[in-house]
C-alpha cells in the first residue's frame, strides 16, 4: 500500500487539533478547592392554630415583604368562647361585689359595737353597768369578727376565679391573634402546602419562604486546606454560563467544626471515603442564582478569575 501524502492545508489542520487538544488537556487539569450547590436560609410557616383556611394570599414565586398579612384561620368557635368567658367574668364580678358590701356592712355593725363595748367598760368602772352586758357586747364582736372572716375567705375564692378567667381570656386573644397568617421574613415563596378553605391543624406547614438575594454555597474541603480558609475570606465562585463559567466573588461565613464522609453527590466513590469538612460561602445573587445549582469554589489564589 502507497503512503498517503499529506497537503499543506491537512498539515496545518492536523497542527490545530493537536494544539486545541493540548489547550483543552491543559483547562481539565485545572481543579477547584470545592464543590458544591447553592442554598437559602429557607422558612417554613406553620398553622398556629386549628380550623379553616379561610384566607390565603401566597403564590410560588411571588416576592413578599416582612409582617404582610397574608391569610387567617377560622376563629368563630374561639370568639363564642371568649364571650361565654366574659359573661360568666360578669356574673362572678358581680357577686364580688355583693360580697365586698355584706363585708362593709359587717365593719360598720363591728364598729359600732366597738364603741359600746368602750362605753360599757367606762360605766363598769364606775358601777353604773354589768359584767353581763359586757359579756354580750364582747360575744358579738367576736362573731362579727367570725362572719367577715368567712366572708373574706368566700371573696378570695371569688377572686381568684376571676383571676382564672382573665388567664382564659388572654390565651383566648392569644389563640385569636395567631390564627391570623403574618409572613415572618421578606422573601421569595418556594413551596405552597395549603390552600384557602382547607382545615389545617397546629403545626401543619402552611408555606415556605426564603430571601433568594443573598445563597450560600456549601462546599466540602479535606483537611489539608483548612489552614488555607478562615471565616470572613473572599474566594471565587464558579457556575456554568453556557460553554463557559461565570465568576462570582464570595465570602466565607461558616466552616464546620467536625469533619464528616463526603456526601454522595460529591465527585466519584473513592472522595466520598474521605472525610471533608463543610463550609458555607455567601453568593449576592443577581437573580441568575438558583437553590440547587452546582458550583466550584476557587480560592483567590489559584483562581484565574475566567469567565
């Protein structure tokens, strides 16, 4: 068989593959310092309180700001309920008073048999009374003393019902006050578990909200590069844009404390039997974010700062 001849224009375009090739070759043996995915600081909101969904002004994806009502729970049983409280409240603060009354009327006969008792034992002293109507005067302050003791017991009782039903009331307005849905942080709706006229229970999740302006990337590093990283350090973020990466600056703002295996979504089975510490980078988001992306972490050093 006859060797091929090559042509000038087979030459040149063989030398460009190999460079392209070579270039290529070059880029793969770059490595970053970590790998990972972006996520949020993510809340979620729960029922406070049982019965029916009768607002709910929330839709995934929608942008809403801190303290907006966004819906209530049904609150009529909790309302006839505070108003039996407060009618029984009325009635026991009624026969209060009536007891305060038969206690001041009580005081005053006291008072008053005080006085004669003074005067008998004046007259006593200079033969113009008895022992015997001092006697019975000394008997019957001693048992109106009785009765406004017994009495004043009957209205701490009295009171302290009433005490037991301001409780009441208050853990009335208490529940009445958390069946209204107020959004506790401004942010982004991610996920919708309810919807209105459904009948949630304490505790069930109503929706999930988080601040998306700001991700973090969590990356995970061997121990090697530990002495290389400290909290509050600028490094380089990396994503796909297209054929090429996006360069984002970011900060580190927690590194683990322990170490642990590589999760599994991290590079092949032999790194996942490292251990590697976690560490979180805060990303400003520019809206092209989102929670899940992967991403490398350069740091500054090594970066060659490419988009």
């Amino acid at each position: 068989m006859k060797p091929m001849k090559l042509n000038k224009n087979t030459l040149l375009l063989g030398i460009s593959l190999i460079s392209f090739t070579l270039t290529s070759c070059s880029d793969k043996g770059e490595k970053a310092d970590g790998y990972g995915n972006f996520e949020a600081v993510a809340t979620t909101v729960s029922a406070q309180g049982n019965g029916q969904l009768l607002a709910l002004d929330v839709e995934e994806g929608n942008t809403i700001t801190e303290g907006k009502i966004v819906g209530y729970i049904d609150t009529l049983q909790i309302s006839l309920k505070k108003q039996q409280l407060a009618a029984t409240k009325n009635v026991i603060h009624s026969k209060s008073k009536g007891i305060l009354s038969q206690i001041t009327v009580l005081k005053s006969q006291l008072k008053t048999a005080e006085i004669s008792k003074n005067r008998i034992e004046s007259l006593l002293k200079e033969g113009a009374s008895t022992q015997q109507k001092l006697d019975d005067v000394n008997g019957k302050i001693d048992v109106l003393n009785q009765k406004i003791r017994s009495i004043e017991i009957q209205d701490l009782s009295t009171l302290n019902e009433l005490k037991s039903l301001d409780v009441q009331l208050k853990q009335l307005d208490n529940q009445i006050q958390k069946s209204i849905i107020s959004n506790p942080v401004n942010g982004t709706i991610l996920v919708k578990y309810a919807e209105t006229f459904e009948v949630v229970n304490f505790g069930k999740p109503i929706y999930k909200i988080a601040d998306l302006r700001k991700l973090q990337l969590k990356v995970y590093i061997s121990e090697t590069q530990l002495t290389r990283i400290k909290i509050g350090q600028k490094v380089t973020v990396k994503v796909d844009e297209g054929d090429q990466m996006k360069t984002i600056e970011g900060m580190i703002s927690w590194i683990a404390s322990e170490s642990e295996f590589t999760p599994k979504i991290i590079q092949t089975k032999e790194e996942r039997a490292n251990l590697v510490y976690a560490v979180k980078i805060d990303v400003k988001n520019d809206g092209s974010l989102k929670i899940g992306m992967p991403a490398e972490m350069w740091l500054k050093t090594n970066a060659k700062n490419k988009k």
